[in-house]
C-alpha cells in the first residue's frame, strides 16, 4: 500500500466507524446475494458477526504501518476460515462485497482511488489470511 492509499484508508474509516452497523449488513447482503452458499459458514447471530468484521477491519487500518505484527494474527484467522470451509476464490468475494458495501456506505462514495486504496488493504488481509504473497488477482477480504 502506498502512503496516500493508507491516508484514504484512515480518513474514510473514521466515517465508516460510524456507520458499522449499516456497513456489516451492506456487506454480508452483497456477499450473500453474490454467493448465497455461503451463508451456511455463518452463524445466525449477524450482529455478532458484523461486530467481528469491525473488529477485524479496525485491527488491519491500525496495523498498516507495521503489517509484520499483524499477520501472524491474520494468518491464524485464516486457519479458522479454512476450517469454516472458506476457499481461496471466496477471498476475491469477499474483497469485492467489502469494497462496494464501503462505497455505499459512506456518505459521499467513493472514488476510483479511494476504492483502490480499500482494494488494497482487504486484498494485504487476505494475502495474509491465505499465507500468500504478492497479488492475488485483480479482483481481490476477509
């Protein structure tokens, strides 16, 4: 990630913090209604989950400036997921409904930058999730 993608990434969180509700179920309908399958994977207590991704979106816009620390934690969450029945193509889903759901969300969109610079945090987090390096396509969360 360059500097600007980790300000736009900053600056946007703090409204995205606001509206973490609205956010988590704008993503998990978009991921849903992409991949309904994998709604099994989920528990039945949404809020709960969108708690979590919060949780998780707040530890990786926090550890962006020291990645190393963060994804020993990432790549154990990673282990869970595979766990769940997660799949290397459900990442580039996920990074997908992430960044349309963060464009909705927030009050004046998103550009091409600012999306591109959410491209690029969720896809560092799915890297590490998958303990993977480099590029993970094009259309890379979670």
């Amino acid at each position: 990630m360059t500097a600007r993608d980790k300000q736009l990434v900053r600056e946007s969180f703090v409204e995205l913090q606001e509206v973490s509700g609205p956010l988590s179920l704008l993503f998990y309908g978009r991921l849903f209604g992409v991949e309904p399958g994998l709604r099994r994977m989920f528990s039945e207590d949404m809020a709960a989950q969108g708690k979590k991704l919060m949780e998780m979106l707040a530890a990786a816009v926090q550890g962006m400036d020291n990645w190393a620390a963060l994804k020993p934690a990432l790549r154990e969450m990673g282990h869970r997921h595979t766990g769940y029945g997660v799949q290397p193509a459900h990442y580039d889903l996920v990074c997908d409904a992430m960044v349309w759901s963060i464009s909705q969300a927030l009050s004046g969109g998103a550009d091409a930058e600012l999306k591109q610079a959410w491209r690029a945090l969720v896809d560092q987090v799915g890297q590490a999730m998958q303990g993977v390096e480099g590029d993970c396509g094009a259309s890379p969360l979670m």
